[in-house]
C-alpha cells in the first residue's frame, strides 16, 4: 500500500502519522489516518460503520464512539466541521464517504528531504528579499572573511555584489529543485496541455464493407484493422501497409474478433474471439482470449491462437503490458474488473476492481508505463485512475463533464503518446482529458460520426473510424398477394417508403387512434423526433446538440411519446411540449410504455451495473425483471414479458426458473419483434415476416421480405413497419496534426 497519498491538498504521510497543508504539519493518532486512508480507498463510496470498525480495529471490540472521535480528529484537521462537510460526508444511518480529489504515491525520503530543503530555502529568500538593497551582513560576512582588513570603501562595495552573487544561487538553486520537484508531480497529475489541432483529414480504407477497430504496429509501418463482409456474414483482420497501401488478409478463420493489442515488440496480435457456447446452456456465448503471429500472418493468412477460454464470464479490451502479461477486462455477471495474464504462468491477477460501481474502460501506454482506468460510482459520476502496471493506485480523480455532455454517457479515452493526456470521440467530435479529470475540446467539427481514437505511435497521427447510417421507413403488406411467386423481384416491389433522407431514419411507429407516424432521424443534425403523414413531415422534439435516442412509444390515446434522449425519459407532446421525468438512474435501452398503467419496460444502470426492470412512472419504483443481458423485450395484452437475450433466442418468465419458447427457436434474429395483442411478429434470418400465437402456440410464415431489412418496428392491422438499410459505412481515416 502506498504510505503517501494527497486527499485534496493535504499531503499525508503514513510513515510519521503527518498531515500537511501549506508547509503546516499536524501529528494524528494512527487509527485516524487509518480511518482516513480507508476512506480515500473507497473515494466516493459510502463506507459503512461497521466495515471501517472491522478494517480498522480488526479482532478488536470498539464502539461507535470510537469511529466518531477519529472522524471528529480528521475533521478538525481538514478544517471542516460535521455541518460543513467538503471532506468526509456523513451518511445518517449508513457510514460516511471521502468526497474529494485523492492521488496515491509512494515518495522516498530522499525526495521528501529535497521538499523540506525546497521549503526552508523558500522561506530564505522570503527573507532576503524584503529589502534587496541593503546588504546582509550575516551573508556579507561569510563571504568576505578573508577581507576584513581591506579598505571599508572596498569592502563595502564588494560584499553587497557577492552577497548578491550568493543569493542568485540560492535562488538558481531552488528554481531548479522547484523544476524537479515539479517534474515528479507532473509525473502524477499533471496540468492540461494546450487542445490538439489537426489540419489534414484522410480516408485509408474505402470499400463497400465496414472497417472498424483500427490501429498503428508499434514501428508505425502497418495499420491493423477489422473488415466485416455484409453479404458473406465475414469478419477477418487485415493490415495495410502506410508506406505502399498493400492490404493483406492476416486471419482465416470466420469469428467476432474485438479490440486487438500489440505486444511491445510488434511480433503477435492479441485480441477477444467469441462464439456459442455449447448446450445444456443455449443462452450463453464463450469468450477467448486469442493470440496471432503478425509476422507469420503478413505472409499468409495465419490460424489464431487459443489462450485462454472463458464459459462463465464474458472478456474485453485486451492490452498487453510488457512481453509477458497482457491487461484485459472481465466481467462476471455485471461486475466489471481488471486483471492481469500471465502468459508464462497461465494464470491471471486482479490489478484493479471497485467495490461499488464498475468498471468503464481502461487504456494502457507503453511510453509512460501507466494504465487509466475510467469508473462510475454509485451515483453516477465517473473517475479517471491512474494506475501503476502492478495495479498500484497514483491518484483519483473525479471526471468533469462540460454541460454539452449527457452525464449518463460513458466514455474511452485512449492515451496521447505526446502529452500527458488522453483523448477520446463524442459523436462528431474529439476532446482531450487530463490526469486530474479536466476535459477540453479539440478543435475539429466532423460531418460523420466518429469513434475509437487511436495514435501513432510518434504521436503526430491519428485513426478514427467514420461511421454513417442510411435507412428509410417503408411499410410493407401483412398479406403476400404473390405469396406463389417467391422471386426477390417481387419481395423488392412489395413496401412503401414513408420516410427518406439520407441520414437514418430510424424507430418508426403507428399512431395509435390517429393515421401518424413518429420516428427518430438525424437529418436535423442530431437525433430528433418527427411526426409524418405521409405528406407532411414535423419536427416536434427540442433535445439539444448531441443528442442519443434510444427508444420510443407512443401513449395509448396517442396525443404523446415517450422517449429516451441521452438516458433520460422525456415525453413529448404533439405540440413540441416536453416534460422530463425525475427519474435519475441512466436509461440505456425503452423497450415499451404503457401509458395506461405509467410503467416502461427498460435497460438501466444502476451502481454501474445494467439491469433490466419494469419502471413504476408515478413513485419512479422499479423491479428489476432479470439480470441477464437482454436485446429485446416486449409486453403483450394480457401482461406476458417475452424478451430476447444476447444469441436473439425468446424466453418467457417461468414459476421457477424462464423458459425458452422452443417453437421459435431457429425463427429469431437481430431484426426485434412486436406483439400485437397476444401475437408476436418477427422476422427470421431468411428475411421472413412470421407471426406466433401465445394462446394457440400457432406459427405461420406471413411473406419474405428484402433482404436489406434491418428491423421490425411496428405492427397494424394490415401493415409491417419496417427499417430499410441504404447503406452503413464504417471507414478508416487518419488525422494528422498542424505543424
């Protein structure tokens, strides 16, 4: 554990039971700064009485009075009381919390000896320069001992000039202890560095399939990437040379590969497989941490390399440390932490987990040998960590988010080999963030949106994945009038376009009681809600810039909609009205509203983790309906949840335990589904519009529908409404930065 750490700007030193603010130290009873380093462990957690009593006072019977009287110590020492309360938050009837800045670090005493020395030197020339102009003779006379039978006129003007000489060297000498000193807390937190400005944009992949996931080998010379293959359902690695533009296919096996890492050499390729895993659990997928030989697979395409196989916990972003062990998130159930495979061990150790909150991300660099974490806390505020590779915490800090930023969005900065910083997109833009949790636009308005940072190596360069989304909303017949001729011709003439731009358009749903259609679309700018008629198209939602929508449905008399913008729930009314629920947990994912009950079907997050509940809109109470990952969910008439998990099979909720909907199994797809009553309409992977009866337990095929389907958003009596895909464009750029 480290025996130094600042909590706010009080430096504590575990080592002489000090606390020091402004040169000013304070001697505290051990189990105090117990208490106290404790509490900044758990920074922002709200610790209970009894856990402090049992870590502090293990194997020993103490009352509360006890953990009073050190926090009353500490307190006093923070100089803050039990009303003004900057420091440590008392929680009535649940224990208290450190609720400020915190930075871990283990000094030396050679290094706190040069800050001592730092000081009184401070402190001399604070002396000696309240008035330059007349010598001191205290100094005068250590100078000039060898002159005293000297002239007084000479010695007069020569002790003043080396007294003068003297004390520049003082002052020469404690600016350049002030710069060392400042180096080694730089190394810690440092201060943020000027925006980056970039000048040139280029594309570096330009096909008709989606590149994503890019980055630079360690020499700079290839960039590695992922190319998926729509028509033939294909994902594979491939590198391109910066030099000579040569592409070269480097895997051969189909999978879904994720975020790749280069060891430090350049030699392998490290990244996360994952697949179904085999029955009696059909719901579950495995997740493999795979290995690829870069120089190998530059010859030809090379068979990836099992390390390690998870069947019961899911992995994600694995970064290798050193030639030895790589970083990789893992996540069971919802908890999210941090661990370390050793490679030649075959074994992994936890660096880093919270026990509250969890987990966002994390980023590694090889220049610096430092890891930053990002995490959430309870209450939803995320913290930027830096970490030493063995997991040893240098500071904390809360992350603060400029008010055009949705609170409830999560980010991943990636570090900036220049400058001690890191960088990470937001829709159309890039910002820096800074060890100690400051954010600052960089200067570059995108036309697309953007994702995933990553830098060259020499710093001056930098990948972005482009992405852009084109759909339209058609309406397609529930009858096949051609039902006989089965020719994709046909299935191509069948829909009618009811919304169209170039940008997505996106959720489209039927009025209920009326002849409108609501959907969300971009081609304002940013996701907005819009009504058409099919003739006339408004604009009746007023969410600011950068807006995320994720999820609508009307009310049932049709006069309203709920939806989800930026994690918050928002109705909005056909006469532009908005009224934002007080709800404060992050919505990620509607579902469903049923306006006549007040209650939605939704994804949330709470104490960081996701869960999926039914939410009670008049007293904000929720129930939490499962805790497995679900993509799709819906309620029918009579009040039955069907819900989809992550491998689109359906599931009901069981007496003891959910049961799958084995009639349907072979028929689900990522396309969604809606009940209309107690029927469910979907489409399968043939692109065929199929409906099930929950009463009769009937199935039928209604029609084949175009293969560029992407989902299935409502239901009436006559009509499907579907989302079309026009095209969907992930690409490779690089940003170069100015001169």
């Amino acid at each position: 554990m480290a025996v130094q750490y600042w909590v706010g700007d009080f430096f504590v030193d575990l080592s002489r039971n000090q606390v020091t603010q402004k040169e000013q130290s304070q001697t505290i009873a051990p189990k105090a700064l117990a208490v106290l380093t404790y509490l900044a462990e758990n920074q922002g957690r709200v610790v209970s009485y009894d856990e402090l009593l049992s870590n502090v006072w293990p194997d020993t019977v103490v009352t509360p009075n006890t953990l009073q009287r050190s926090i009353a110590q500490l307190r006093k020492v923070l100089g803050e009381d039990s009303k003004l309360q900057s420091y440590i938050k008392t929680h009535a009837k649940q224990g208290y919390s450190l609720e400020c800045d915190v930075r871990w670090h283990v000094e030396t005493e050679a290094k706190l000896q040069v800050e001592q020395n730092t000081a009184a030197n401070l402190k001399a020339v604070e002396g000696a320069g309240k008035d330059l102009s007349i010598p001191d003779r205290s100094v005068e006379n250590d100078v000039t001992n060898t002159q005293v039978k000297s002239e007084s006129d000479t010695a007069d003007k020569v002790a003043p000039a080396r007294s003068v000489f003297r004390l520049t060297s003082v002052v020469i000498g404690i600016v350049m202890l002030g710069f060392l000193g400042f180096w080694g807390f730089n190394t810690l937190a440092p201060e943020q560095t000027s925006p980056l400005t970039f000048d040139k944009l280029r594309s570096l992949t330009a096909t008709d399939d989606k590149e994503y996931a890019a980055s630079y080998s360690p020499d700079g010379e290839f960039i590695v990437f992922h190319r998926y293959i729509d028509k033939l359902c294909m994902n594979n690695l491939w590198a391109k040379n910066t030099t000579t533009q040569q592409e070269t296919q480097l895997t051969k096996n189909l999978g879904t590969y994720g975020r790749h890492s280069f060891s430090i050499d350049g030699k392998k390729l490290v990244y996360i497989s994952s697949q179904d895993c085999n029955k009696p659990i059909p719901q579950k997928r495995c997740y493999n941490l795979m290995s690829l030989d870069f120089k190998k697979a530059l010859a030809s395409p090379q068979p990836s390399t099992l390390m390690v196989q998870c069947k019961n916990s899911q992995l994600r972003n694995p970064q290798w440390l050193d030639n030895d062990n790589i970083a990789v998130m893992q996540n069971f159930g919802n908890r999210w932490k941090l661990i370390s495979y050793s490679i030649s061990d075959n074994k992994s150790t936890i660096l880093f987990e919270l026990k509250e909150g969890n987990l966002i991300a994390f980023d590694y660099s090889v220049r610096e040998n430092l890891i930053a974490v990002i995490s959430v806390d309870n209450v939803g505020r995320q913290y930027i960590k830096m970490l030493e590779p063995n997991g040893q915490i240098l500071s904390s800090h809360i992350i603060e988010f400029p008010a055009e930023f949705s609170k409830f969005r999560y980010i991943a900065p990636v570090f900036d080999p220049l400058n001690k910083q890191l960088v990470f997109g937001y829709i159309r833009q890039l910002f820096t963030l800074s060890y100690d949790g400051k954010i600052n636009r960089i200067s570059l308005p995108l036309e697309h949106k953007i994702e995933a940072p990553s830098f060259h190596p020499n710093g001056k360069r930098l990948l972005l994945i482009k992405k852009r989304y084109d759909s339209d909303i058609a309406s397609v017949p529930l009858v096949d009038s051609n039902k006989n001729q089965s020719s994709l011709l046909n299935t191509n003439a069948i829909y009618s376009i009811l919304a169209r731009s170039t940008l997505g358009e996106e959720n489209a749903l039927f009025q209920p009681k009326g002849q409108l259609i609501s959907f969300t679309s971009e081609r304002s700018g940013e996701d907005q809600l819009w009504i058409t008629s099919g003739n006339d198209t408004q604009l009746i939602s007023t969410f600011p810039s950068n807006t995320l929508i994720l999820g609508s449905d009307w009310a049932a008399d049709g006069k309203s909609l709920l939806v989800n913008a930026n994690g918050m729930l928002t109705e909005v009314f056909l006469d532009r009205q908005q009224v934002n629920s007080s709800f404060t947990a992050p919505v990620t994912r509607l579902f469903q509203w049923d306006s006549e009950s007040n209650t939605a079907l939704l994804m949330i997050r709470t104490a960081g983790e996701s869960k999926f509940v039914e939410l009670n809109l008049d007293d904000l109470a929720f129930r939490i309906v499962s805790d497995k990952k679900i993509a799709w969910a819906q309620k029918s008439q009579d009040g039955r949840l069907i819900y989809t998990d992550l491998r689109n099979q359906f599931w009901q909720p069981g007496p003891v335990e959910d049961q799958l909907i084995e009639k349907l199994v072979g028929q689900a797809s990522s396309k969604r589904f809606v009940i209309k009553k107690n029927v469910i309409f979907g489409i399968n992977k043939e692109n065929r519009l199929w409906s099930y009866d929950l009463d009769s337990e009937s199935f039928e095929i209604l029609r084949e529908l175009p293969d560029n389907v992407d989902y299935l958003t409502d239901i009436n009596q006559t009509h499907a409404m579907v989302e079309l895909q026009i095209s969907a464009k992930k690409e490779v750029v690089e940003l170069s930065l100015s001169e």
